[in-house]
C-alpha cells in the first residue's frame, strides 16, 4: 500500500511565503515557526529539515527529513517565485522509485504502482536489443515512454527516430522507411533516397500506430527484425543495419491477426516485451504530477503565474479523462489561455448529464503596492517583459499585445533603463 502526503508553497525573490497548500508538519516535523503566509522560506529552513545536501538547482530530488521519511522535492521556477511541492512518501511495498517521464526537459513524476511496474520493466529491458510493443488507449503517453526505453539504453547517443504509420500514405510508406533507389519512380530524387530505417541506424526506431501498417508491407518489415537488413525499393543489394525497434498501438493486435488484417508471424515477432499502460482513470493517483506539469508549462509559454483552486484540482483529479494525458494537456492549456473567472466545461464528470464547473484561477503573486496606479504598472511592466522575451522582437510584440510598435519601444527602454537603475 502507498500514500502521498503533500505540501505546496510559493516563495518570492525575498524568500517570504506567499502562497500554500497542505499540511506543512507531515514534512518539516522540526521547523520552529509555522510555514504560512508571510512566513520567512529561507536555506535554514532546508537544510535543518533534510538530512543530505538539498541541491538548489535540481527540478526534482529525493531526501529524507530528520524522521529518516522519504521526501520527494519538485522545484519549479517562475519569473519572480520560486514552487516548492514536498511529497513524504510512506508505507511503500516496492523499492523502485517513481517513474519520471521528460516533457520538453521537464520531469514529471508518476507513482502509481502500475507504472512502477512498467518502470521495472524497463530498467531490465532497456539495454537489450529485444523488440518492445506498447499498448495502451490513445494519449496515455506511449510515445514519451518510447523515449524514455531509448534515453535509459545504451543507443541514447544514437538517434531516435518516430515513424507515425498512420499518417503516411499508403503508397509512400514503403519508400520512406526502406528508402528507394534512382529511378525507382517518377517524382522521386534522382540520386535516390536513404530511408528512416537507414537514418535510425545504431538507435531506435518507434514505430506508433503499427496496426495501419499496409500488410504487403508488414512482411519487408518482418524480414528486418529477422535477418537486420533492409532493402531499399527498386534495389537489388541488401545493407545491414543495427536498430533497436519499438512499437505501439492503440489496438488489439491479436483480434487483426484472426482477421487476416495483421500477420501472425510479425505479431509474435512484435510481442518480445509487451508493456500495457493503463488509462489514467485506473491510475488518478498520476494526475496531480501531471496537472502541475501542465500548469507550470503553459505558464512559461503564455507568461502567465495562475495556479488553480483546490477544490478544481480536486475535480480534475477524480474526472476519468477518456482522452488520458493529451485530453489533460488540452485541458490545462485552455484554462491557462483563457484566464477567466470561469470556465464553462460539460460533461466535466463524465456522466450523461451536464455539468458546468466553475474554475477560479489567480495569481500566484499577490504583492503589496502603495496605489492603484503602481499596481498597474506593474502589471503592465510584466506583461510587455514578459511577451518581449518571448518573441525578442518589439514588432511581434506589439501585434501580440495589440498596440502601435512605438509605444513598446519606449516602455521597454523605460523599464529597461530602471532595471539598469535598480541594479546600479
């Protein structure tokens, strides 16, 4: 059995707390003064509470406070604050550690004992040359976990190539994963061209959607992963590659092999190490790491600091996400892009009536100005940084905020020149 006990905290340039979620004792069990609002954050605080060195630069890190209980620690930073989320991590029954998927270089730590199984799995696997076939709904990360095979195995310095078979034409698909040679056919380069296979060559090749593979071509591919080889269309010579091969599907392989659909030979061939990867309804113990990720990403991209309300975390925690991770995904983003008092989301409980959730999100920040006027300007002065960092062109900044190009111009070597004044 496994429970997660948490605690949330945001802290600004002056290490003062200025937000918190959770029960601060199940993980400072000696700090002096209660961890709230207003509440000075600083290294003491760290250090005396972690036995180990706590590592200011790490997004995630594992220590044990002075109970000798394992913490798991997420440090995410934003323009002006620091997030802290502090996991105590208590009665496990498995020793391996949570499974951290990377989006876009941020880890994202799963928990659930189906995962940690997966996990296992794959640190036996990964160094070995036999061919993996994940399964598993649309959206529930088959592709990340892909990535994850080839980054823990000796090819990680070798290419990752991704092959979607469903989105290539029937009639192309042949020449774009074996490659073809001169002249093999109209409209092609006339010095031919190497193929995916070719071009994954010491590495990994992911193969996704590998049930749309066309059957005439199911059998050349079968001829590879026998005899490591490949051929290219309209050749005659064959040349030998060395490529780690990993599949996915969203479904069932073995209802298309008695379909004549899929061939035997290969499914078997396929099915070395099958890993099947639960939705997410049967594993909501997932979601919270992924509605932090979500939330701290699109933060970054649209220069927002919004957090969302408890009882709405709350909700998206127990909804069952028939779309899994990408459906969340969506989901974050549009709450962060549309940055209202309310978001209107039917059918948020997955039942046959309708439902509308009132979403309240607010700043992260909440800082102390003597007027009205300098809370605006502060406002403003974020906002236009914000975008102008984003874009480092005042044109696209201008169209972006939707104002004349010479008004950016002169607020940005304003605040600028009283950045400049201020460190001075």
């Amino acid at each position: 059995m496994e429970e997660y006990i948490g605690f949330r905290c945001i802290i600004n340039e002056e290490k003062s707390i200025v937000n918190t979620e959770g029960e601060w004792r199940d993980i400072f069990t000696n700090a002096e003064k209660p961890l709230k609002v207003g509440q000075l954050f600083d290294d003491e605080i760290l250090d005396s509470t972690f036995k180990g060195r706590f590592n200011k630069n790490r997004r995630i890190q594992t220590l044990k406070n002075v109970n000798g209980e394992k913490v798991l620690i997420y440090q995410f930073k934003f323009s002006s604050a620091t997030y802290f989320i502090f996991i105590k991590i208590i009665d496990l029954e498995q020793s391996i550690e949570p499974l951290h998927y990377e989006f876009n270089h941020l880890d994202v730590s799963f928990h659930s004992s189906a995962m940690k199984r997966i996990m296992g799995i794959i640190q036996k696997v990964s160094d070995v040359n036999s061919t993996v076939l994940l399964l598993g709904e649309s959206g529930v990360g088959k592709s990340t976990l892909a990535k994850s095979i080839h980054k823990q195995s000796n090819r990680s310095d070798r290419p990752f190539i991704s092959v979607n078979c469903g989105a290539l034409p029937s009639t192309l698909i042949e020449s774009e994963l074996f490659g073809y040679e001169a002249g093999a056919f109209t409209g092609g380069h006339h010095k031919g061209k190497k193929g995916l296979f070719e071009a994954a060559n010491e590495g990994t090749i992911f193969l996704d959607e590998i049930a749309e593979l066309p059957y005439e071509v199911q059998s050349k591919l079968l001829d590879v992963i026998q005899e490591n080889r490949i051929r290219r269309v309209g050749g005659v010579n064959y040349t030998d590659i060395d490529v780690r091969i990993i599949v996915a599907t969203n479904k069932d392989l073995l209802t298309l092999v008695n379909q004549k659909k899929f061939r035997e030979d290969l499914f078997y061939r396929l099915n070395v190490i099958p890993l099947i990867i639960p939705p997410l309804r049967e594993r909501k113990e997932d979601i919270p790491s992924l509605i932090d990720y979500f939330l701290y990403q699109f933060n970054m991209k649209y220069g927002r600091n919004l957090q969302i309300d408890q009882h709405v975390r709350e909700d998206l925690t127990k909804k069952d996400w028939l779309g899994n991770i990408r459906e969340i995904e969506n989901t974050i983003e549009r709450m962060v892009v549309t940055n209202s008092s309310s978001l209107e989301n039917k059918n948020f409980d997955n039942k046959h009536s309708e439902k509308t959730i009132s979403v309240q999100i607010h700043e992260y920040l909440t800082p102390q100005f003597e007027s009205l006027k300098e809370a605006k300007e502060a406002l403003e002065k974020e906002i236009i940084l914000n975008t102008y960092n984003r874009y480092q062109n005042t044109y696209k900044t201008a169209q972006e905020l939707k104002v004349d190009q010479s008004t950016i111009s002169k607020k940005l070597k304003k605040y600028m020149n009283q950045s400049h004044s201020t460190k001075g």
